[in-house]
C-alpha cells in the first residue's frame, strides 16, 4: 500500500490575548467555525479537556465521521491530536497535526497550527495536488480565524 505524509505549517499573528486564542482554539466543538470542511466535532470522552480526550468530527462533503484523539496537552501552549485514518474512496487520510499559542504582547498572539496527514492509498499518489490543496485550505481557514477572533465575534 502507498503511505506519505503532508506537512503544512501555517502561522499567523492575531490581536487578542494568547488566553483567548488558546480558549478559542482548544473548543473542538467550534473548529467548524472556522476550518471549512468540518460540519461538526463532539466530544466523546469525559471531563476537562487533556491528553487522552477524544473527539468525534464529520467533514464534508459526504459526512464522513472518525475520531481524533488528543495526544499533547500543555495547557496555554500547546495541543496536538491524532487519530485513525479517515477512509475515502481509494485510500484513507490520518487527522495529525498541532496548534501552539505563544503571546508576543499583552494583547498579541502568534499561533502555528502543523496539519501532518498521513495518506494512504491513491491519496498518496495525489501528494502533490493535496499539499497544494492543504496549504491554501488551511491559509484561508486560518484568516477566517484571526478575522473572527479579532472582531470578537469568538466569545
């Protein structure tokens, strides 16, 4: 079977405090607001937020629905999730990847998110137009992001 990996790093400054930012981006519940192919993220563990806490999400198109599970947890710095391979037509894509928060000011953040999809299959054969896919995906999704952070529209 073809196996490769993607890995794009996406960074950007937002006006808002890094508790807020870290708030925001840590609320699994909410990533369909601002990452476009989420139609939805349940949490399916109990308690607070930590490592070992597993999520349930749904992308479109298709509703196609597989867990992550969250695999690094620093409160306040940084999150990293994994999970099995979400299974589409000729190969499969596995959820890795990261976000890390760091203030620059009082009122300033700088987050970096790594998405590092494992694929498999013909998904595999196609590294190239995904990665070029992911980039600007996850360039746009992240705008979408500081524009809703920094409008306040996020609490």
């Amino acid at each position: 079977m073809f196996r490769t990996s993607l890995d794009e790093e996406i960074a950007v400054e937002i006006e808002r405090p890094s508790e807020e930012v870290w708030a925001f981006v840590t609320n699994f519940e909410r990533l369909p607001e601002w990452l476009d192919e989420f139609e939805a993220v349940v949490k399916e563990s109990d308690g607070p937020m930590s490592r070992g806490t597993v999520f349930r999400y749904t992308l479109s198109p298709g509703s196609r629905s597989a867990t992550l599970e969250v695999v690094d947890w620093q409160p306040g710095r940084r999150l990293a999730w994994d999970g099995p391979p979400l299974r589409s037509r000729g190969g499969g894509a596995r959820p890795r990847g990261f976000f890390e928060v760091t203030a620059i000011g009082e009122s300033r953040t700088r987050l970096v998110s790594r998405y590092q999809p494992e694929l498999t299959g013909t998904l595999a054969l196609m590294r190239p137009i995904l990665k070029r896919w992911l980039r600007k995906q996850r360039t746009a999704d992240t705008q979408r992001l500081k524009q809703l952070l920094e409008s306040n529209r996020a609490e």
